[in-house]
C-alpha cells in the first residue's frame, strides 16, 4: 500500500453510498493506506476486501481519533460522506474533524461530488508516482494548494 493515508468515515444513512462509491474506486483505493471508523471500515473490508485500519465508532470517538491523525499530518485527505439532515449525538466530534481538515488544509469531502474531484487528484498523483508523470504537482505554482507539493502519495 502506499504512504499516502485516506481517512474514510460515513454515517449510518450514508454507507451504502459510500460502499458504492468505494466500489467505483477500488483500484486507486487500494493503492492507499486506509483508516476508517469501526462500522464504516469493517463494511469496506467485508464487502470489498480492502485491507482497512479502523479506529473506534464516530459516536465512540473515532471521529476524534482521525481528527488526531490529521493534526499530526498522518491523515492527509478525508472522504465524510456525512448525513447533515439527521442528528448525530456525537456532533462537536463531527465538527472537529472539519475543524482540522480546514486549519490543517487537508482536503475534505463531504458528499459524492466533492470525493469524485478529490479521487481524481489523487488518482493524478498516483499515476505521477508510478513514472508517467515525475512533475511536482504543483510546479509552475505560486500556491500549489491542497495536494501539490508534500502531497505525493510516495
């Protein structure tokens, strides 16, 4: 697997539409390091055979965990497909972790739309790293943004 870690997390009325879109992107998914919450990475792993790390439940503290992780820079992107029109118990945790996405800069995605565009960057930067395109992402860049340079999946 490579060095790059995804965090991916979903609330309970929106795991199916993760799995499906976790089937959809199973070969850039693989290539990844993986940490998921405990139901949402066991369904990932069961269905689709992903080698997953998982941290406790969301609402018994995994959101926080992985909010630790990308305080310390382990977790360098996040796909949340979150279910904002059901209350969560464990909503300050879920506001956390959008905290430090936006204070750290990591890249987060909350819905289909946002994780297709995030994927895609990252399938940018796998290929990169597999010798089709040696070029620092963010070369030719005053602000290389999220995922540009010390984003590489390496």
């Amino acid at each position: 697997m490579g060095g790059f870690t995804l965090a991916l997390i979903a609330h309970d009325g929106k795991k199916d539409d993760l799995l499906r879109f976790a089937r959809e992107h199973l070969e850039l998914l693989r290539r990844l390091r993986l940490v998921a919450t405990a139901t949402t990475g066991s369904m990932l792993a069961a269905e689709l055979g992903l080698e997953i790390e998982r941290v406790a439940s969301g609402p018994q503290g995994g959101d926080l965990q992985i909010g630790a992780r990308i305080v310390t820079g382990e977790v360098r992107a996040v796909v949340f497909f979150r279910d904002p029109l059901t209350a969560h118990p464990h909503e300050p945790d879920i506001q956390a972790v959008l905290k430090v996405c936006d204070v750290h800069d990591v890249p987060l995605a909350t819905n289909r739309a946002s994780a297709e565009i995030l994927l895609a960057r990252l399938g940018e930067l796998a290929r990169g790293s597999a010798g089709r395109d040696e070029r620092d992402p963010g070369e030719g860049r005053d602000d290389p943004g999220p995922l540009g340079p010390g984003h590489a999946l390496a």
